[in-house]
C-alpha cells in the first residue's frame, strides 16, 4: 500500500495510566483473556500487551467472529495451535458462552485448583479481560454475564478504568480500558486498527485516502463482495456517483462517501472480511 495519508497513532492519557494499572495488577491475576477482532486478528494483537503478559496463562478470544472471514480466521488460528496457545472464536453478541470459558478457564488455572484439593474453601482464580479499544471486552463480559452490567458502545474509548465483576462463585473477572501502544510503527497496521474501529476517528484528517486503502486492501481477497455492494467502479467517485453523494452540480461528496465505506466494513454490509 503506497502511503497516501499523514501518520496515524493514538494514545490518550487514560491508555497510559491503563498499562501501569494492569502492570501492578498482573502479579494477582491467574489468566490474561486477550480479546483480538477476528476482521484483523494479528493486527489488534498489542505488543505492548504481550509483554506484559509474557509468562502468564493467556486465553486468546477471537472475537466478532460473526463480523469476520471464518476460513482465513481459521488458517490464522492454525499458526496459534502450531505454537500451542489457548483459543477460543466468539461472537460475544450472543448468550451462552459462559460454560465454554469457565471450563477453559478452569483448564488453564488447573495446578492452582489441584494445589487446593482437599481444602475447605476452593480458591478464587482472578483473570483479566485486555486488547485494543472496541474489541468487545466488555460485550465480552456481559455475555459472560448474560446482564449489561458493563458499559458497551461501538466507539473506541468507551471503558475508562478497570473494573471488577464476579462470573460464577469462584471467579473474579477485570474489564480494562482498550490500550494500544505509544508509537503505531508499522502504518500497515495502524490503518487496519482504524478500519475495525479501534482509534478514534477524529485523529484522522484526510478520510478519503484511508476509504481508498481499505477498497483496495479488500480487493485483494474479497472482489466480488466489492462488486456486489458498490458495482464495477470502486473509486470514491464512482461510489459517490452511484449513491447520488453529491455537494454541487459538478462535485461530488468524496469524504461523505469515504466515511460509508468505512462504516459498511465496520457494520459488516459488505460482507464477512478478515483484513489481515
Ligand atoms: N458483531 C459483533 N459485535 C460485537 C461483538 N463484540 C462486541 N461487539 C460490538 O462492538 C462494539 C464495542 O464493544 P465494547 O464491548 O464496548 O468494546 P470494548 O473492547 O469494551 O471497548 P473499549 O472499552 O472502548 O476499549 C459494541 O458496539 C458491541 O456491540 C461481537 O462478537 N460481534
Ligand atoms: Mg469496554
């Protein structure tokens, strides 16, 4: 992809005082759930997170399975079982996932259930729900749940702090703030990051070019989903053209069709994709 578009990265206060939170809080937690969005499942994994989160049990959720490209997930997914990390595919929209986490949950903290076998009071496992902002980690929470007890929202940002929440007797679960990191090197990424949702889109200036890498981006793998939903021209134009966009005699409304693009990927109007 030719860069066409000034550099993106977002890093708010409140993902700062995030990290040093879950930093202090790691040495209580017995597992990491690591929310990654199945429409760009390498692509929302944090380096920063996995850091922190090296040498803990992780239990990596990919999520928005229902938004996502099921065959290439799961060619992504045969590179997590390769290495032999825990995984599950979730549509957290939906109730009755509980049980299936609970077990794999139980699963990854087994030597600390086993150690208090015999023991008057079962032990308490403390995990933590991470991943980008609007991944889904607190719709995560609430299927867990089967409440909307956690504040939810289809914009980045929406959890602020840590917040702490009982799943069952003996499981206590923290919803965080969604981090990234400081410095969104590799741009590739960081577009991909804004494409799903998960950096505000008021830190961007110029729509249109990124509308532009995300027709192309899908194009690549997915042309004929393109062609059903905007037809052969895939210009912003011609887009803009066939909606009737249009500012004045002569000039259509680029950035008003740049934005619906954007959006139809986010709402899934044109169909199961997977970015990376
Ligand atoms: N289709 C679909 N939508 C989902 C799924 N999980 C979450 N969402 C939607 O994604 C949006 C973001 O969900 P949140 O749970 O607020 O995301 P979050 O990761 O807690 O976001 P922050 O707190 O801002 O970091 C909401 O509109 C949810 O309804 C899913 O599995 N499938
Ligand atoms: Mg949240």
């Amino acid at each position: 992809m030719e860069e066409r578009t000034k550099k993106i990265n977002w890093y708010p206060g409140h993902m700062k005082v995030a990290m040093r939170e879950l930093k202090m809080m790691l040495s209580k937690i017995d597992v990491v759930i690591y929310i990654l969005d199945a429409r760009a499942p390498i692509s929302s994994i944090n380096p920063s997170l996995s850091h922190l989160a090296k040498g803990k049990q992780i239990l990596y959720v990919i999520n928005k399975i229902d938004l996502a490209d099921k065959a290439r997930v799961n060619e992504i997914l045969k590179d997590f079982a390769r290495r032999g990390l825990a995984y599950v595919t979730m549509n957290s929209t939906t109730i009755g996932n509980d049980k299936l986490i609970k077990s794999k949950i139980k699963q990854l903290c087994q030597k600390k259930i086993e150690k208090s076998q015999g023991k008057l009071i079962s032990p308490v496992i403390r995990a933590v729900v991470v991943g980008v902002p609007n991944c889904g980690k607190s719709t995560f929470i609430n299927s867990l749940l089967r409440k909307a007890k956690m504040v939810t929202g289809n914009r980045p940002g929406v959890t602020k702090s840590a917040k702490l929440m009982k799943i069952g007797d003996n499981i206590e679960i923290f919803d965080t703030p969604g981090t990234l990191y400081p410095n969104l090197q590799d741009q590739t990424v960081a577009k991909k990051l804004f494409f799903i949702g998960s950096i505000k889109d008021e830190v961007l200036k110029d729509i249109c070019p990124l509308a532009e890498d995300l027709l192309e981006n899908i194009n690549e793998r997915y042309p004929s989903l393109l062609q059903a939903r905007y037809g052969d021209d895939l210009s912003l134009e011609g887009i803009a053209k066939r909606r009737n966009y249009i500012l004045s005699k002569d000039e259509f409304d680029l950035e008003r069709t740049a934005m619906a693009v954007i959006d139809d990927f986010r709402k899934g109007r044109i169909g199961k994709i997977t970015l990376d």
